[in-house]
C-alpha cells in the first residue's frame, strides 16, 4: 500500500467555474483519487477556494457585501457544487483559514531570513477616486501597439503584446473607470527567485516522468529571454495575509498583504491542517503528508492543474519551499492540462457563453458530465465541447453499451428466472474468452490510471463495457432458453457478474451508476478485481439482485437544440 498526496489546482472565489475550469484539475484529480483508493492506497486528497486578491474585493464589492462573508458564501457554494459531481475530497478547505495565515508568514519569514526576500521600491498606478494602487490587469486603456481601446496593464488581449500600465494611452481604472490616476513610489516584498534557478533547473531535469507540457513550460520561464525572474509576492490590498507580523524581518510594511498567488499553494499544506483540525487530531496528523522529517519522505506528491497554473508550481512554490530550508515534501508529478474550449470559441462569463458547474447539475446528472468531460479530457491539446459530440457520446457510451447491457441482463433474467442468480452450468468457452479479454484490456485501464493518461483510460473501460454486450449478443440467452434453460442460466449468471464488476472499475469515472449498478446486485462487493475469472464468480446461484431504473437516459435531438440554444450566450 502507497502513500499518495494528490492536490487539485485552487478554484478561485469570484463565482461559479465553467466546465473547463472543472476538467482542468478538479475532475481528473478526482477520478485519480477514487482509482488509487480503489486499489487500496492511502490517499490525502486537498483542494480549497483561493480567495484573496483584487478580483475578490471587487467580486464582493459588486454583491454589496463585505469580502469576508462574501468569501464565506461563495465558499459553500463552490463546496456544494463540488458534491454535486461527487469529488470526493478528503478535504476542501480555504487559503483565508487561520492555518494558511499561519504558514504563509511562517514560510515568508524563513525566506526572508535567508536572503531570498528583497524590499524593493517600484512605481505603481495609484487611483484617487478608488483610493489604491491598481494591479496591472485592473487599469486599462489603448494599446500602443494596435491601437485596441480595452487593452489592460500588463497585456493586450487583441495583439498579445506585453504592456506595462504606463505604456497605456489615455489609461483608467477598470474597477471605477476613473482617469484620475497617477504614479506613486511603493514599497513591495519580491521572492529572489532568480538564487534558485539553478537549483530549481537541476530539480526539474530530474523528473524525466513529467508531461512535456509541463517541463515546456517551466522550462521556458527558465531560459528565456534573461531567465527567471524575482517576483513580487505582495501587494496594497486590504484583504489578504497581513505582510507585517511579528518576528517578519522587514519592517514598514504596514497595510499590505501577501500576493495571491504567494499564499494560495501553501493552502495545499494549510488545508490539510485544517483536515487534521476538523477531525480532532494534532499536527503530527498532517505533518506526515508534508514533512519529510515527520514521515512524508515515503509520500507520492501528484499535483493537477490548467497549463497556466504550471509556472507557479514547477517555479515559484518550490522555490518557496526550497528556500525555507526546511523539510517540505515537494510534488513528485504535475499533471498539466490543456484548455476545453466551448462550441467554436471560449466560455465566457459575461456573455453568458457556456455550461457552467450550477447549471450543468440542473439540466444532467453528474455522471453525464464526468464521462464526457474525461473522456475528452485536453491532455495533449486544446478539447472542444459541442453538444453533438456531448448528445453522441452519452447515447452511445453510456445509454446504448452500458445501461443497455444492465437492462436487458436483468430484465430477462427476471422473466425466466426470476430476481435471483440462476444456477445453470459451468462456465464455457465463450465465458472464458471473456475473462481473457477483460484481463488484457484491465492491465491497459490500470496501466494508463498509473501513469495518468486519462484520456486513454475511458477508452479501455468503455472497451470492457463493449466485451460484455458482444458476449451477450453472440451467446444469445434468449434464444438459448428455448432448447437448453441450464446453458442459459450459466449465461446471464456470468452476466450478471459482469454487471458487478463493470461497478467496480466504472466507479472512478461514473460514481452514481456504479453505485445504482451495485444496488441493484445487492452487494457492497467493490474489491478491485486482482483475478477477473474469481471475480465473475462473485455473485453466487441464488444472490438476490433488482432491476434498476434507466441507467442512463438518451439526449433526444430535441433535448440537445433546446440546450445548445440555452448556452450560445449572448
């Protein structure tokens, strides 16, 4: 039995995430998770909402609320949607707890009294009518490159070009819209990152496992142009982790915060201190996740996460653990995805563009969502979600090969032999090619689990699923009954093993139908199969079972335009 430390990339606070947010670390982390448990390993699984920075002062500030009970509500939404599709966190915690405060300036404070925190005076955006400093992408104005008039401080959207805020013609604040702004020096904390680079090189270049994407690019944050940079990890914010504690060995630094994107990776260890708080036990509890003087030197560390988030957890977070010189355990495996585009562009909140979390669980059960989602999961390249290949992939996956299978086996068994496991015969020939079959296909299925390749996965299972219906179809039960009841008895008695086993491998992907499915056999029986001949003989001559409700009901074309038209947006 392993150790296995898996964290999902942070969703942040300032509303409900669309699909693409979800496939892009929180369901494949998930799915992940559930197959390591299955196989009997230890898992810590540790997500939380990422909840400071300007885009939650401003997100709170348009509800009218305080950013704190803002933060508190949106927090029990986004944990509510997250069992809406079943991600079973061990815990799904928030960098705004006690305990992220705690590490957060812990962790600063040991840099700093290395050498690898430098006060640096730079000039910044200041508005008078907001009354603060404006981070880059809170002041817009024309590009001075193509002349696109929404153009934000660090980059234009339409050109690409890198922009500083005083690169702006004619610049305002996103938040106010003012124009009355100005440049003020400002005091500001950076993390010398540029003293680890050869370190951090070194470290990346020993995980020669690591998807190309994510080697790509922290690599090229690492050589590029003048190589890695240091970076300003705070900022002249209200709400956040106060930069000035005691003990912090720097001083005047009175009103500042930490950057988000500082404290919200070291939540993933504050989390899972809030884990071992809610249940009543001390540190030593999650410091055997986390220090590898407190037990952690035998944990494998897997991180999930968009190609966007990568930079921050090849770079910047080891370099903060690196830095304290401390014994931290640092990820072993970084999962990086690509982005899930919608229908011919992006999701787009504000023209209401795209299925988001909420509205997703409205109109579909979870199960529909996780199949397609993970089995067009962007590993190697950018996915596109049409509601074509979304109402194909549900009626033939889910509808027609599996919920197919459970309906006729069971629905013929009642009518001939009743809701219980027939006796018949001993298994054949055709049973045993099966078996032969399976077994190969569910050393692929768990070979891909192991090395994550999600994608690949599905495709294994859905063939395992396929195996059964081509048994049934060409063993013919329901012809077989007419001239030899017995031989038919054996047939759907196998059948309905298989219905149990489909249970137990489909559980990481589609947990509501393997739990209908085992239901419905009567059986809490979920052991992962480690012989798939002994677990076709699980369910015994006489094991009561029930037919269960439509699996899976197809997406009518009707049902598909209705809501291909409902999400277009605007």
């Amino acid at each position: 039995m392993a150790r296995i430390l898996i964290t999902s990339a942070l969703p942040y606070i300032n509303g409900i995430k669309h699909l693409g947010n979800l496939v892009g670390s929180q369901l494949p982390s998930d799915t992940y998770a559930r197959y390591m448990r299955a196989r009997g390993h230890e898992v810590m699984y540790i997500c939380a909402t990422d909840e400071h920075g300007t885009p939650a002062e401003i997100a709170a500030a348009k509800a009218g609320k305080p950013v704190a009970e803002y933060c508190a509500e949106m927090h029990e939404v986004q944990a509510e949607l997250a069992r809406g599709f079943r991600l079973s966190f061990d815990f799904f915690g928030r960098s705004s707890s006690a305990r992220n405060r705690q590490l957060t300036q812990h962790l600063a404070k040991r840099l700093g009294e290395n050498g690898l925190i430098e006060v640096v005076t730079e000039k910044q955006v200041y508005s008078k009518a907001d009354g603060r400093f404006l981070p880059d992408r809170y002041i817009e104005g024309t590009c001075p490159n193509c002349g696109y008039d929404s153009a934000r401080g660090d980059q234009c959207e339409n050109c690409t070009k890198q922009l500083d805020p005083t690169d702006l013609i004619n610049p305002r604040s996103a938040i106010s819209g003012s124009t009355d702004l100005e440049v003020r020096e400002t005091k500001h904390l950076f993390l010398r990152q540029s003293k680890l680079r050869d370190r951090l090189d070194a470290w990346i270049d020993s995980k020669k496992d690591w998807p190309i994407l994510t080697t790509s690019i922290a690599k090229k944050w690492l050589h590029d142009g003048d190589g890695l940079q240091d970076r300003g990890i705070t900022r002249d914010l209200d709400w956040g982790i106060p930069v000035q504690f005691p003990g912090a060995p720097w001083e005047g630094m009175e009103g500042k915060v930490f950057y988000v994107w500082f404290d919200a990776p070291i939540e993933y260890i504050g989390a899972t201190a809030e884990w071992a708080d809610a249940n009543g036990l001390d540190d030593s509890a999650w410091e055997r996740w986390w220090r590898t003087d407190k037990g952690a030197d035998d944990v494998r560390y897997v991180q999930f996460m968009g190609k966007d988030n990568v930079p921050f957890h090849t770079l910047s977070f080891p370099a903060t653990l690196m830095g304290s010189e401390e014994p931290w355990k640092l990820v072993d495996y970084i999962k990086s995805f690509n982005y899930l585009n919608y229908d011919g562009g992006q999701f787009s909140t504000s023209k209401g563009r795209g299925v988001f979390m909420d509205q997703a669980l409205e109109i579909l059960p979870s199960d529909y969502w996780r199949w397609w989602l993970l089995s067009h999961v962007p590993e190697n390249s950018d996915s596109e979600f049409t509601w074509e290949n979304f109402q194909a992939s549900i009626n033939k996956d889910l509808a027609d090969v599996l919920g197919n299978f459970v309906s006729r086996v069971t629905k013929f068994c009642r009518s001939k032999f009743g809701e219980v496991v027939p006796e018949g015969g001993a298994y054949g020939a055709a049973e045993q090619a099966v078996i032969d079959e399976i077994s190969t296909r569910l050393a692929a299925y768990q070979a891909h689990m192991e090395a994550i390749e999600i994608r690949k996965a599905t495709a294994e299972l859905r063939a395992i699923w396929a195996v059964g219906n081509e048994y049934l179809q060409e063993a013919a039960p329901w012809a077989v009954f007419k001239t030899d009841p017995e031989r038919a008895g054996a047939i759907i008695r196998f059948a309905l093993n298989l219905i149990r086993l489909y249970a137990v491998l489909s559980e990481p992907f589609i947990p509501d139908a393997s739990r209908a499915m085992l239901d419905a056999m009567k059986t809490d029986v979920r052991d992962w199969p480690g012989d798939v001949s002994a677990a076709l003989a699980e369910l015994k001559p006489g094991h009561p079972f029930s037919v269960p409700e439509v699996l899976f009901a197809k997406i009518t074309d009707a049902a598909r335009e209705e809501m291909e038209e409902r999400f277009k947006g605007r």
